[in-house]
C-alpha cells in the first residue's frame, strides 16, 4: 500500500494551488475514565494520505514550483514513555517505512511549520476541529507576519481541504475495494455466526459477542461502528446499542453489524426470527422489505441514482403496506405526504469507506446524485413497526432492515455482502441445521 498512500499526496498536490501547504493532523487519544483511554483510532483522511496509525502527528503537504512534498512531524523515540504506552515509530522509522519525505518530531513544530509556510500563497487546513493544532498554526502565521522585515511572509488565505480530499476517497481504488471485500466477507462470516448461534433465552450482548468473535478470529479486531443487537420492539430503535435485553422466543432479531478491516467498514443488517421460524405477519413485513430490497439492488449501477432506487423502494413498500392493512389511503398520495415516515424513517443508502458513514458529496439531500464506478454504497430499507404504533397489535413489535454493502462498476454493482441468507427459507434452512 506504500506507494498508493504516496499517490494519494501526489493527487491531493496536484489539486492544490502552486506554492501552497495542506496541514492534515492525526487523532489524539480519548480518556475512557482515570489514566485509561479508548482504543485509539486514526483520524481516517490522515491514515487515507499517510497509513500512519500513531496518535497526535502532522502531515504537511507542500507544493512547491509544482513539486509536491510531504512532512511527517510524529511524537519521538522515548525508552521510558515506549516502556509505559507502547512502541513509537519515531522520525528515522517514518522514512524509511511511510511514503514520506521528510519527518520531524512533533517538539519540532515551533520552527519548522513557519519555514514550511513562509511565502505560501494558501494553506490548506480545517478550521474548528483540532484547537490545539489550529492554535499551533496561527502561531506560525503569527511568527512570520512578524517576520517581514526578514522578508517572511505568511499565506493569506487560509482554505478547507475536505471538500478536495473527500471527494478523492468517494471513488475507491481497485486496492481500497480489495480491503472492503475483504471487510465485508468478515462481516458476512460474523452475521451467519449469529444466525447460528442464536437461541431463545440468550441476552443481545451474547449475540453480540459471537459476532465480535467472528470479527476477532478472522483478523478484524474492531467493529467499524458500535454493534446493533435489537430483538423484538428494540429493533424498532434504529441506533440501539444498549444490546441488554434477553431475546425471546417468537421475537425477530435485527442485527447491524461491520468488522473494520485495515481501517475499512463492512455495513450489514439481517434481521431473522429468534427461534429460527418467521411468524406469517414477521414474514409478510420481511417480505416486503426484501423485495423493495432486490428491486434496489437492481436499480443500482453507473447512471443511475440513490434517489432512483429509494423511489422504487418507496412505490414497493407503501403499496405493501397499504395491501396488508396497515396503511390506509392512495399509494401516490401517501408517497407525496411522506406518510411512510411512521415506518421508514432513514434513508435508503450512504457512502461506505474508511467511515462507516463515508464523506463524500450527495449533491443533493435527496441524494440524487449520479452514481459512478468505484463509488461504494450500501443499500438498506427497512420497515419499523413499534409497539407503540397505531396499528392492529399483531404487527406491533416488528423491525426488520436488510442491509447490503455495494461497489458501483462500470456494468452495474458488485454486492459485497450477499452471502448472509437472506431469503425466508435460506434463513429458516441454515437456523434449523444448527438449532437441532
Ligand atoms: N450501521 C449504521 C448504518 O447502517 O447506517
Ligand atoms: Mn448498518
Ligand atoms: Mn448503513
């Protein structure tokens, strides 16, 4: 992967006005409670430009008579602080195994960021997210505004690279889909886990906790968003994490799960009943949904739009719904009104990357935005019928969403995620070969 971070500043430079910087800057640590810290996660547009997964570093891209070079500034090689928290890379390492040209440590700044900036026409960076690299900078620019009468000079405009950036990693390389496969058959691997595993009496967590092993055996340490484990009216909770309630029999369960592998998500909901058997109203709502689900599908590919398929996903869903009773009213005239809001409150797919939630630009906030090769996307409807929904009891407590992950290709798509069963008998076949 060295020389495509490499590229990566090249393609970031060639975006970049002639003699201009870009300051990129990692994540820090986040304390968890006295002298303990969640697990550290890279800032992703940081590890997108540098694969560098050390906390509290500075990238700077430089631009120079149309030359484009890059800095590293990371913390230093320190025996006692490595002894205590863990190895450190270090400025010498940082050359020789990152596509970097130059690395300083951090202590370094004070001096080198000016001399970087000095007579730079821009510098790229993002105000209001990093206070303390954001104070370091005017710093800089304050030393060299001070500076004239050496014939400093400091950039005078100050401009946001996201825009520019995130719109590089919208379109994913042959690499980055590679790891997204890859991402996504753990993920596959962990959802039939839990198809397997699953059993009336178990707690959400226990559930989870199969999937996370999953993850764990096959080389994902880390889910890539917080696990959803939602049985019965919790699946009605389009964030639940909480994940502590037992799942009971007669109850579906939906599942929202991704492994995060080399900084990649994996994105999949299933939802199948507890005891392996849909009841006929689970089945008719799961129905539903997986059809409105396979006609988006096939409504996906270059061309075309999200808005397109969430269009046929609605015209599916609501005539569905209006058949088994439980809207009432003219299909065309419920769409128009966003009456399926009740049941269908989220949106039909996002961009999927090294962020669950990718960046990128939708254009539009139909999201009808025209899809292009190596754009990735998942694809998602679901239906939420809570407890508390105005409707006849028997669909009461019925969440059901079925969520796929996709690479737009120059054909179509290709579906990374399709291998979790997905119809009722594929379901129903591989619960009752394990619940036995
Ligand atoms: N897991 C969050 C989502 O599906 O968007
Ligand atoms: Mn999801
Ligand atoms: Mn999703």
């Amino acid at each position: 992967m060295q020389s495509e971070f490499h590229q990566r500043q090249l393609a970031f430079g060639d975006l970049m006005l002639d003699n201009s910087v870009a300051i990129f800057t990692a994540a820090h640590e986040q304390t968890r409670s006295r002298d303990t810290e969640y697990r550290f996660r890279q800032d992703s547009d940081f590890f997108y430009l540098t694969g560098f997964t050390e906390p509290d570093a500075w990238l700077v891209i430089k631009k120079h008579e149309n030359q484009v070079s890059s800095t590293l500034f990371c913390r230093p090689k320190d025996e006692l602080a490595e002894i205590w928290h863990g190895r450190r890379l270090g400025a010498t390492a940082a050359v020789e195994r990152l596509a970097i040209d130059q690395a300083f440590e951090l202590s370094e700044l004070d001096e080198e960021l000016p001399k970087l900036l000095n007579h730079g026409a821009a510098v790229y960076f993002v105000l209001q997210q990093d206070p303390q690299a954001e104070q370091q900078l005017h710093q800089a620019l304050a030393t060299l505004r001070q500076g004239s009468r050496h014939g400093w000079q400091a950039p005078n405009q100050i401009i946001d690279w996201r825009p520019m950036l995130h719109e590089m990693r919208l379109f994913k390389s042959s690499q980055e889909i590679e790891l997204m496969r890859k991402a996504a058959q753990i993920s596959v691997d962990g959802h039939i886990r839990a198809m397997q595993q699953c059993r009336p009496g178990m707690w959400e967590y226990q559930l989870e906790a199969e999937i996370l092993h999953e993850f764990a055996m096959q080389g994902a340490r880390d889910a890539a968003y917080s696990t959803i484990v939602g049985g019965g009216d919790n699946a009605c909770i389009l964030h639940y994490t909480e994940n502590e309630s037992p799942l009971r029999d007669g109850e579906l369960v939906l599942i929202d799960a991704g492994a995060e592998f080399a900084g990649y998500a994996g994105d999949i909901t299933r939802t199948f009943p507890v005891n392996g058997k849909f009841t006929p109203e689970q089945a008719a709502i799961y129905q539903l949904v997986l059809d409105a689900h396979d006609a988006a599908l096939a409504a996906l590919g270059p061309g075309k739009s999200i808005k397109q398929a969430n269009d046929i996903v609605l015209q599916i869903m609501v005539s569905g719904l209006v058949k088994l009773g439980i809207m009432q009213g003219d299909v065309a005239e419920l769409i128009e009104q966003q009456a399926y809001k009740a049941f269908y409150m989220h949106g039909l797919s996002h961009w999927i990357g090294l962020d669950v939630h990718d960046v990128g630009d939708y254009k539009s906030s139909d999201r009808s935005r025209t899809l292009e090769p190596g754009m990735a996307i998942t694809v998602e409807p679901g239906l939420y019928i809570s407890k508390s929904a105005e409707v006849d009891a028997k669909w009461q407590g019925i969440g059901v969403r079925i969520e796929d992950d996709v690479v737009i290709t120059t054909e179509g798509i290709e579906n990374l995620t399709a291998a979790v069963p997905k119809t009722i008998a594929d379901i129903e076949a591989l619960m009752a070969k394990t619940n036995n």
